[in-house]
C-alpha cells in the first residue's frame, strides 16, 4: 500500500508539473469562484493516501460537493469582507508541512514526492491553506448562534436509537505529582561547554549549525533537519526560549538557554511578523544515580504522607509538584482537548504499567517517567476509572452535546446553501455532472 502510495504521488506531481505546459480544465464555476480538475485529483491523491477515500467516481463527486460549498462560503466572505491574517496562515502553513515532513521521512524525499521544490511546495500549500481558513470563518459566522441547552440534549438522547449507539473504550483519569532530579553544576558546566564550542565553530565557518545539529543535537523531532523548527509563535515556545528566539538577528546564534528540556544554541532563520523560524541543537543533561535516588526518595515521602496522614493529593500536588502543566488543577492529567478522561492509547509507557496495577484511589510508587525527552520521577493516582461502555448521557454528555451541535449545525448550513444555490450562478461541466449534483441542487 505505502509503495502505491509513492506511485500514485509521483504520477499526480508529474501530472502537475505537465498542467505547466497545458491548460487546466475547468470543472466547475461558482459565481466568481472556479474549479480546476487539478484541484479533484491532487484532493483525491491527499485523501487517498490518508486512506480516507478509495478514489472511487462516488468519491470524486463527494469531493467535488465539498469543494463547491467551500466555494459558495469563499464567494459570501468576500461579500461579508472575512479577513485570515498572514500569521494565521503561515501558522497553519508550518504546521501541515511539519506533518507531511515527519510522515515522509524528510524535506528532500518531501521534494522527490512531490517533484517541486520547498519554496514551490509552501506556495502551492499556501492559497489552499488560506482558502480553508476562510471558508472556516465563513461557516463558523453562519452557525454562530447555534446552541443546545441542557434540555435539548436530554431530549437528543431520549430519541437516539439506544442499538445504534457507540461503545466508548476505557478511560482514565490520573493525577500525578512530579519531581525533577538536580543536575549537577558540573554536568551542566560540561553541556555549556560543548555549546560554547559549537556557537565558536559554525562562527569561525569551520562547520554549519545544520551539521551540527544532525550529529549532536538530541531532539530527534528537529535533528533529522538540520535542527530547524518550522515558524512559531512565543505561545508555542517555553518563555525562555522564546524571549532568545524572538531576540535574534538574521545571522545570529544565541547565548546558550536552559529550559527543562535541557539546553540549548538558537541559530536564527526567517521571521513573518509573529511567527519565526530557527534551528536549536539542545543537550540533555545527564542525571546522576546520587539525584535519581534523592528524587524517588522525596516522592516515597510525599506518597508514605499522604496515605498515613489521609491527605487529599490534588492539595500536595499543588504545593510540590514540579510540573506547571499539572500541578495547578490537583496535578489532573489532560489530553489536547483540555479533557481529563484519557483513552487507554494516551496513556503509555510506564505509565500506563502503573496504571494497570492501581485501584481507583490508590497511588503508585514512584517511577521513572521519559516520555518527553527528559527524566522525570513521579507518582500517580488513579482518581477515576471509565471501563468500556454504551454511550450513556451519565458517563458521555459531552459526546451527546457535540452530536446535537453537529446535527444543527449541519441542518443551518444545508439551509443556507439552499438559499445560495438559488441565487448563485453555478455550472458544472458535463463530463462531471450527475443525478447526485443535480439532486443536490448544484445542476439547475
């Protein structure tokens, strides 16, 4: 399957890179909107290789239903004068290109896949990245007033097929006190030096900040790239990183910042207004076993005082746990969503050992936690456990209020492009026209 993939990529790049040379179909036009036949295939390659689609002609027509409503809601935000900032986009930009980058391996097999080159790639990537946004907005306007109230949701459930409902898999909620091990002025005297030395080299032209990021730098996310990060904003960097990042000058390289991650060179590459782009090289320090006992020693009293004394652990975390993330909600673990209830494939590594072994309300010995690139020792307790279940309104309001607010959203924007349809010009050309766009309202 990946190696019909690879094909099926180099064919539409070489298919593309062909279109330079002739004129591209036009497939459909909506009012001063169009669509290219180009834009169908490059779409259906993408989804394809998401495994989202089978590139089937039912799956080109869904395709081409989505992209005439994005084109109505294009058409309306000109009309309604929806503004998406540079910086929004170029945000976005980074990000699905920093996908497609660690997905494929790197920029150079990035470039062969695609047979263009990154510069070509961020410019191709850019008017569709922007176009989504605004047709985003643009929708997002339409069903602002979209609500559901707590009765709504309850009548929502009550009329739901209780046979056809979800199985939710098994949750947890964990909280967690952390303690990070000291480092030793020596080790870290030792990392700044071998920084110090690097910082000397690339500005004597002996070598690059890229090789040397390759060779040395242990975040193995940036390493295989030269050390570069992609554009950021400060709210994406830890504030010591970000206050040097933002700092520099083209051509410059950085004094050398300690974060928790451990320490760090900055060399400077672009910056779009509120977004910048640089290359790191970071050295972790080296724990020595004297701090690993001392931290594990310092958590069997927290725990060993807690149990004896009956002391509530979200109080204690917030007193001594080391991690800011947590430690200011009674060191409860949340997923991206801001949620606590974790899916069993969130937790992992010795982690999720632990948590196999709890009891509701018990709490673990301590442990050696690496999974974001630095040791941490830490304690959990499993605060709630959420086995797997029929969707039920008890457990999964959530779930029923975000079902509702889909399905209204969805009849209010079925409306609107009813009432769009009438008054829009719209054509469709006739090697894509069929009873499904016609029923749709997009033939007239």
């Amino acid at each position: 399957m990946r190696h019909l993939f690879l094909l099926l990529s180099l064919l539409a790049a070489a298919s593309v890179s062909a279109q330079k040379n002739a004129v591209d179909k036009i497939v459909a036009i909506v009012g001063d909107e169009i669509v290219l036949k180009s834009d169908i295939e490059r779409e259906i390659v993408d989804l394809y290789r998401e495994g989202v689609i089978e590139g089937s002609d039912r799956d080109r027509t869904m395709l081409l239903q989505r992209m005439l409503t994005q084109k109505l809601l294009l058409a309306q935000a000109k009309v309604d004068s929806v503004i998406i900032t540079d910086d929004q986009v170029t945000r976005n930009l980074e990000a699905q290109l920093g996908d497609y980058v660690r997905r494929i391996g790197s920029e150079e097999r990035l470039e062969a896949v695609w047979g263009k080159s990154m510069p070509e790639i961020r410019n191709d990537l850019r008017e569709r990245i922007h176009e989504n946004a605004v047709a985003v907005e643009m929708r997002d306007r339409i069903t602002s007033h979209v609500k559901s109230t707590p009765s709504e949701i309850r009548f929502f459930y009550q009329k739901v097929d209780k046979d056809s409902l979800p199985d939710v898999p098994t949750r947890y909620e964990i909280q967690q006190i952390v303690v990070k091990p000291r480092v030793s002025d020596a080790e870290k005297e030792k990392l700044r030096n071998r920084l110090r030395d690097f910082r000397e080299q690339v500005l004597s032209g002996e070598t690059t900040f890229n090789r040397l990021a390759v060779l040395y730098s242990e975040d193995g996310e940036s390493a295989v790239r030269g050390g570069e990060l992609g554009y950021q904003s400060k709210m994406d960097m830890t504030p010591e990183f970000a206050d040097a990042a933002f700092s520099l000058k083209p051509g410059r390289i950085s004094r050398i910042v300690e974060t928790d991650a451990g320490f760090h060179i900055i060399q400077y590459i672009d910056r779009q207004g509120e977004l910048i782009n640089v290359r790191q090289i970071l050295l972790r320090p080296k724990i020595e076993e004297k701090e690993r006992q001392e931290a594990i020693a310092k958590l069997d009293s927290i725990a060993r005082f807690i149990r004896d004394e009956n002391l509530p652990f979200d109080q204690v975390a917030a007193q001594v746990s080391q991690d800011k993330n947590t430690r200011n909600n009674g060191g409860l673990v949340l997923n991206d969503q801001s949620d606590s209830k974790l899916f069993r494939e969130l937790v992992r590594g010795e982690m999720a050992r632990q948590v196999n072994r709890l009891a509701v309300g018990e709490i673990s010995e301590p442990f050696l936690d690496g999974s974001r690139g630095q040791d941490e020792y830490k304690i959990i307790r499993l605060k709630a456990f959420y086995p797997e279940h029929k969707a039920n309104l008890e457990e999964d309001w959530l779930f029923f209020q975000n079902q509702l607010q889909e399905e209204k959203t969805n009849i209010v924007i079925q409306k609107w492009i009813k009432e769009k349809q009438a008054n829009t010009y719209i054509h469709i050309d006739d090697e894509y026209a069929n009873e499904t766009l016609r029923q749709g309202g997009w033939i007239k």
